[in-house]
C-alpha cells in the first residue's frame, strides 16, 4: 500500500475480506427473538412437513373411482382441521376443509363451488383429476433434508419454515459486537443549539441506523475531538470492547485526520484510498488486535462507503456465506458525460416512463447532499473510465439489497 495510489474497490473487498474473522461463539434463543440472527448450524427437516396428505381447498373428498357410476355420492363424514380422519368408503364423500387431513381411500378433493348438495347427496359439476386439491405429505419439507443452512440470516419466511419442523428454540451465532467513533470539534449532537461553525452529527445515527439493519450489536457510541492523544485513548478501549471499530472522519489528509494518522503510527494501517467516489479516504487497519474500519466524513460518503465495503466486510464476519449483492441490469435514464478513474455510485431509483423501467439519477450527487439517499431506492455503478448515455444498461443494487 502507498500514500499516493488509490486501491481499487476488488483489491480492497479482497483485502477486506481475507482479514474478516468470522464469530465462533454461538448462543441459543427463542424463535420469536430470532429475526436477523444468523444460524450456527445446519437444520435438517425431522419429520415431513406437512406430517400427511391435507385439503388444499374447501370442498369434498372423493374417490375417483365412485364417478364411473355417475351416481350422486353420501356426505358420509365431515373433516374440520385438526381431526384424524376416519378412511373414507366406496361410493361417499366426506365434507372437507383447508388443511385437513385427507381420509385413507380419498384421492381427489372438489371445491364446494363446483358441487351441487341435496341432503347428504352430492352431485359434482365439474371435471375431477385424481390427485386435483390434494397437498402431499412432505411437498414442502421431506424427512432428513437441508431446510436451512448454516450461515443462513433468518427473515420472517425463515422463522416460519423453522416453526412448521416444531422448533421453538434454535442456535445462532453471537452478534458482533460494534463500536462506533465520530470524530470532528465540528460535531454537535441533535437537540442541542448550533453555534458558528458548527454542525449536527449525522453519522452517528446514520451508523446506529445501518449496524441495526445489519444485525450488529452497537457496544460503544462515541463523539472524538481532533486531538491525537484523545483519538489513541479511544480506539484502544473501543479495541477493548469491539470486534470491530467503525469511525467517521478522520482518514483523510487533513492535520486534524488523526485516525489514520494514528493507525499508521501503529504500523496497522493496511488500506486507505480507494479508487470510488464518493468515499476515496478510506481506511482498514487495527488497533490492539481489533478491526478499525475508518469511513469518510461526509454524510453520503458514509451511507455509501458502508453499504459497499463495510457490510461484505460484516456478512464475513457474521459467518455468511454471500457477502456480495447479485444487483441487476437496467437502462440508466441519465447521463454520464465525464469519465472517472473512479468506480462512481450513484444515489438512483427506479422509474417508469413510458412503460418502461429504468434508473433515474439524484440531480447532486455531491458527497455532502445525504437527501439524495433519502430521494433514492438504491446505487446505479458507474465503471471506472466509463460514460453513460441515457438507456446504456447498467448495474443497479437497491438499498434493500445492499443491506440484507
């Protein structure tokens, strides 16, 4: 690493991520506190799901073979959920209901609107298929299989398809443990008056807000004044209480920059610079054993800087095995007339016009101007060296993406 070339955003994810120590020590908790937490282990189905052949509609079950005859058929029984069936017999029908256990000898299910009732008679007024209605023992889950992997972060559909194997408790890996420092005399917390000169802390809220989102515990908050000795004292006992350090400001070239001045002092600072934009002072280095990730300052670089570096640096941390979002192709309904040597992304959404889908741009894209993420649904990437005209094809992530 020099002072002087900017790394490229590939060799710093690479960087990044051969350095990530993914947490070992595990925990257990109830299924109900487990949304976001990440699995420690396989989970294997321990019985079919669902346990037997059940009514996909509300109707009547029937044997195919009684319709030959063509003969009106006895409601010889009624099935409400969570009954065990009596098996069904020759030339009857039995009255049946959505998620009901099909009776042995049935092998088709009629919905009630295409059936005719007189009594206890039925007469079917529609074309019946062996088979039609019916869910299978086992079609969504069969005995011994991988229903989820290890590494796996847990969504509400997770949380369910764990419920249908009948577990309440599950084991997950401890969340890692997050410290974050803003830096910067200039700081002043919301609530509190401004004085000349002076602004409020965004990025401390905009940090709380994305290491919530990424299933991190936040273990220390802190504001760092631009002093030297206050930025060492600090990193080492946030390093104390973290697996990982997060700092805003302080990375760039500035004598008031005294996070990666501090770094480099130690002999830990291992990256800084990349090749993006917004957020080209950018560093990765260590303080007593412990990650310190040093973001930019401005509050649009944080939000950017975070999402594309910081979270594969935390997926891979957090034991997951995708650590980078897929995104998608899309025409840009914008221009690019200027190349970069820097790989740009910009604060985007997706819009109709004409019928047609596309990525519309933020008008400013400045570093500072964090409404534009506010305006956004997500980054549109601009290659390095690379111009974009309006309907070019190009890459876009949504913020949903580049935060789950």
């Amino acid at each position: 690493m020099t002072k002087t070339n900017l790394t490229s955003l590939d060799n710093a994810l690479s960087h990044l991520l051969n350095h990530a120590s993914p947490v070992t020590r595990t925990e257990t908790v109830n299924l109900s506190d487990s949304l976001g937490r990440v699995l420690a282990q396989d989970y294997r189905v321990p019985a079919d799901v669902p346990p037997a052949d059940n009514s996909a509609v509300d109707g009547y079950a029937i044997r195919y073979s009684d319709l030959a005859a063509n003969e009106p058929l006895l409601v010889s029984d009624r099935i409400p959920a969570g009954v065990a069936p009596t098996p069904l017999q020759p030339g009857t029908a039995a009255r049946i209901f959505t998620g009901s256990e099909i009776p042995a000898g049935a092998d088709a299910v009629v919905m009630q609107e295409r059936v005719d009732r007189d009594g206890n008679r039925i007469v079917i007024q529609a074309k019946v298929e062996p088979g039609q209605n019916i869910r299978r023992r086992g079609q969504d889950l069969a005995d011994g299989d991988l229903a989820l992997a290890q590494g796996t972060r847990l969504r509400p559909q997770e949380m369910g398809l764990l419920a249908s194997m009948g577990l309440n408790q599950i084991t997950v890996f401890r969340r890692l443990k997050v410290a974050i420092l803003t830096t910067g005399d200039e700081l002043v917390e919301p609530g509190e008056p401004l004085a000349p000169g002076q602004i409020y802390n965004t990025n401390r809220f905009t940090l709380l807000g994305l290491l919530a989102e990424a299933g991190c515990d936040v273990v220390l908050c802190e504001t760092l004044r631009d002093s030297r000795e206050a930025t060492e004292s600090t990193l080492k006992r946030a390093s104390a209480l973290a697996d990982l350090v997060i700092t805003s400001g302080g990375v760039s070239v500035g004598e008031e920059d005294h996070v990666r001045a501090v770094l480099e002092a130690s002999g830990k600072l291992s990256l800084w610079r990349l090749a993006i934009k917004p957020g080209k002072p950018l560093a990765f280095g260590e303080v007593d054993g412990t990650p310190v990730l040093g973001l930019p300052g401005n509050p649009a670089a944080v939000l950017v800087t975070f999402m594309v570096a910081a979270m594969p640096y935390i997926r891979r941390c957090q034991g997951r095995p995708q650590v980078q979002p897929l995104g998608e192709r899309l025409p840009a309904g914008f221009d690019i007339l200027s190349a970069s040597i820097r790989r740009e992304f910009v604060r985007a959404r997706k819009e109709f016009s004409n019928g047609a889908l596309s990525v519309a741009a933020y008008p400013n894209q400045s570093s500072g101007v964090l409404s534009s993420a506010c305006w956004g649904d997500g980054l549109a990437v601009i290659p390095e060296n690379s111009t974009v005209n309006r309907g070019d094809v190009i890459t876009y992530y949504s913020f949903a993406e580049l935060m789950s």
